[in-house]
C-alpha cells in the first residue's frame, strides 16, 4: 500500500520511463505506472521498430545519462535523399547546410528502452508498478487519487499521462481529442543488404504512400513502408520471401541483395490531438497528447520535447517552493509546446496528402515543390531545422544543459 507520491506517471514507454528520469533529478518521489507486466515490458522484441531521433533529442539523451550506453548501436544520419517517381526527381538535405553534429541518428527502440528502464531501477526515489491499469482518478484536498488496485490506493500532487494512443489520464481528465484515420498502415521490417547505406536515408514516395530506408549499423536498414489498407493487406498476406522481392522491385539495385531480418509487423495510422494537455496537476505527454503521421519520424522527437519542457517548468516551479502541479506552471508547459506540435501536426499531414495520392494536379505541384525546396538552401535549412527541432525556444535539456 503506497500513499501519497509527489509525481504519478502513468505510461512506462519511451516517454513515461524518460519523463521520470528527467524529474528524478528533483528528488521527487515517483510512481511509474503500467498496465502490462513487467516481464512483457522488458522482454526483446517488446518494440521492435527503429526511430530515427534528433540531434536536440540525442543532446537531451546524453544529459540524461542514457547516450553514452546507446551510441555504441545508433546509426548517424548524415544526408536524407528524397524521391518522387525515381531518382531523376530527388533532392538531398545534406547535413552540411546544418553544420555540427549529425542532423539525426536511427536507434533501435528496444535497446533504448533496456537502457531507460536499467537507469530507472536504481533510482530509490522511483518505483515502478506494473500491471496496474489506471481506470479511475478522483479529486481531494491531498491531490489527484488513483485506483489502479484495491489494495493500493495513490494520491499525487502532479498525474502525468504517457500513457500512448488511448490514454486513459486524457479521457479520465476529460481533454477533448480530435482524431482521423489515414486509411493507411505502416509495414515495418529490418532488412540486412550487401550495398552499405553508410550514413544516407532515403524517403521513396510512391503514390499509396511513402518508403524509408532508415540506415542501421552492419548493412542493416529499418523499412517503414505506408501504403493504404487493402495493398498493405494484400502484402501482409505474402510469404516473406515475395514480400522482399515486392520491396526490391521498389527500392531497385540500391541495397544489393536484400533479405529479411526479424519480423514484418505492421501499424494502423491516424492523426490524433488533444485540444487541451493540462488541467490543475495533470499533464499529458508524448503519443498520449497527439499521435502524428510518422513519413517525418518525428513522434517520439516531439514527445520528447514535450518532456524536456515539462522536466523545467516542473523543476523551476519546486525550486520556487510551488507544487509540481502548479496550474500556472503546467499552462507555460502547454503554452510553450503548442506551437511546434501544430508545426509539426500541419505538415507531416500536408506532406502526407502531397505525396500519397494519384491526382494528376498534385503530381504537378510535387515536382514543382521539390525543385523549389532544391533550388533554395534557406528553405531546405528551415525543413532541416524543424526536424532537427531547432526552431523556437529551447528548453535547457534540448540545449545539452542539466535541469
Ligand atoms: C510505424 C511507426 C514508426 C515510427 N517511427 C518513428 C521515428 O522514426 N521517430 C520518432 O520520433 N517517432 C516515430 N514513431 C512514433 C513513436 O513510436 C511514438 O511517438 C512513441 O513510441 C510514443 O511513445 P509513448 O511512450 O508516448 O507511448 P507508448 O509507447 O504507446 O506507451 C504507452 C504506455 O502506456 C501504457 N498504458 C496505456 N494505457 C494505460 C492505462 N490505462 N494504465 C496503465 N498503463 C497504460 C501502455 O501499456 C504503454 O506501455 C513511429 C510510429 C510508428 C507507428
């Protein structure tokens, strides 16, 4: 039986297990909290997809202690080469434009995740919960109760939702969301190759949807491959082997021999946003805030960012002597992130519907938009700066500094 706990955090993804990490720092005491058990969470092949992560959220990893242990399997981006009906129509966002370090690196989301969670258990100020799934909260004067479990009641000052696609701290907290489908799924897969990648990924749009080759360590790469329903249900049906000649007939000669490493799992995609992402001691983060298309791999990215803001205005707010729930501090958090999450909601679904189609106008305009972005380096650096996550004001871990 636990009782009263200064941060619940309700989620043990990506997101939750980082936010607790962040606001570990302040001594807190947390209570991360899941649904699934323990053994499900750490097993391998728990997420077996790549995300591609920024160079600002790779800054924040390494204040936070989880880089030095991750460098060793990420792949550096160097150039992204995009395509439209082959290569004579491509453009290349070359990382010389953006100087410095990489502009992004591919990571394999279960060893980020192993990295995280080994971080988070020797931590004395944590404690994980699992098999808890969050179903009720209530308000009273010693702050927002949960109920995961009969016998375990929580009361918390600050109730942070990381807790995905169907958060039930949204829903329970009474945020509006909006939501639509794309009538499209996602196939993913790791393919190894004889032709090495080095440090380019490419992004193929063909008009079901678009193709990534996300380049990973020892002639692997990621495929994350969007096409609408019925084809990507017609592919999914293939035996692995068509599969892969299906893919090669795609990417041509560029990988060499292609075979298929792992499994091909697929994800259902939609567009979803919460209007509002606090309310008095409760915040959301990550997927649990909005859910975008991934042709840009930026999801995890802004979730991040949502949590490096929420880790400062939380920790300024406790230096100051407020409550981490202060309602004036969790505004500035939602004030502060509402920008870039609109940026980013705008045009990874304008990208989408540019590139994902068959109309002959747009045809038009996508060979007309991609010379215009090639013959402008300033529009190509905006593009670039917005992905690297560089517009806007910086939080302190996203500029590499502690909190
Ligand atoms: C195909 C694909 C490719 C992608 N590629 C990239 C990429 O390259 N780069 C990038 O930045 N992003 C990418 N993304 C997006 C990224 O994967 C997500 O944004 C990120 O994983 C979200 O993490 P999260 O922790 O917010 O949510 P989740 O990973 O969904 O975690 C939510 C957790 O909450 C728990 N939970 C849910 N409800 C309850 C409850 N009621 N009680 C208790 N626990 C609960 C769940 O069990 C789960 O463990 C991609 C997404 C897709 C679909």
């Amino acid at each position: 039986m636990v009782d009263k706990i200064d941060i619940a955090i309700v989620g043990r993804g990506l997101i939750g297990g980082i936010t607790a990490l962040a606001l570990s720092k302040t001594g807190a005491t947390i209570a991360l909290i899941d649904k699934i058990k323990t053994e499900k969470l750490d097993s391998i092949g728990f997420d077996p997809r790549t995300s591609t992560v920024s160079k600002t959220s790779k800054r924040m990893l390494d204040v936070l202690g989880l880089w030095k242990d991750l460098d060793a399997f990420s792949n550096p981006i160097l150039d992204i080469k995009v395509e439209e009906g082959g290569p004579k129509n491509s453009i290349i966002f070359s990382s010389d434009l953006v100087p410095g370090e990489p502009m992004s690196y591919v990571v394999e989301n279960d060893k980020l995740r192993e990295i995280i969670f080994k971080k988070i258990r020797k931590k004395t100020n944590t404690i994980l919960f699992d098999n808890f799934e969050l179903k009720t909260i209530s308000h009273s004067p010693q702050g927002i109760e949960l109920f995961p479990k009969k016998d375990v009641k929580i009361s918390t000052n600050l109730l942070v939702g990381a807790d995905g696609r169907n958060s039930a701290v949204r829903r329970l907290a009474g945020f509006k969301s909006k939501c639509r489908q794309y009538h499209q799924k996602a196939i993913v897969l790791i393919v190894k190759h004889s032709i090495s990648q080095r440090n380019t990924a490419r992004q193929l749009f063909f008009p079901p949807g678009p193709l990534a080759i996300l380049p990973l360590k020892d002639n692997r790469s990621s495929i994350v491959w969007t096409m609408d329903i019925p084809t990507a249900d017609k592919y999914l049906k293939l035996p692995p082997r068509n599969f892969i000649k299906e893919l090669e007939s795609r990417v041509g000669k560029s990988l060499g021999s292609i075979s298929l490493s792992g499994e091909i799992l697929s994800y259902q995609l939609d567009l979803q946003f919460a209007k509002n992402i606090v309310s008095p001691g409760i915040s959301l983060v990550g997927d649990a805030a909005r859910i975008i298309h991934p042709i840009a791999g930026q999801g995890l990215n802004l979730g991040l960012r949502d949590v490096a803001v929420l880790a400062e205005v939380v920790v300024d707010a406790l230096r100051l002597g407020l409550d981490p729930g202060d309602l004036y501090s969790l505004r500035k958090y939602e004030r502060w992130r509402s920008l870039d999450t609109a940026a980013m909601v705008a045009s990874t679904d304008g990208i989408n519907k540019l590139f994902s189609n068959k109309i002959p106008t747009l045809a038009f305009s996508r060979k007309f938009g991609l010379k215009l972005i090639d013959s402008s380096n300033l529009i190509k650096r905006f593009f670039m700066r917005q992905a690297i996550g560089e517009l806007g004001t910086l939080p302190r871990l996203l500029r590499g500094e502690e909190l």
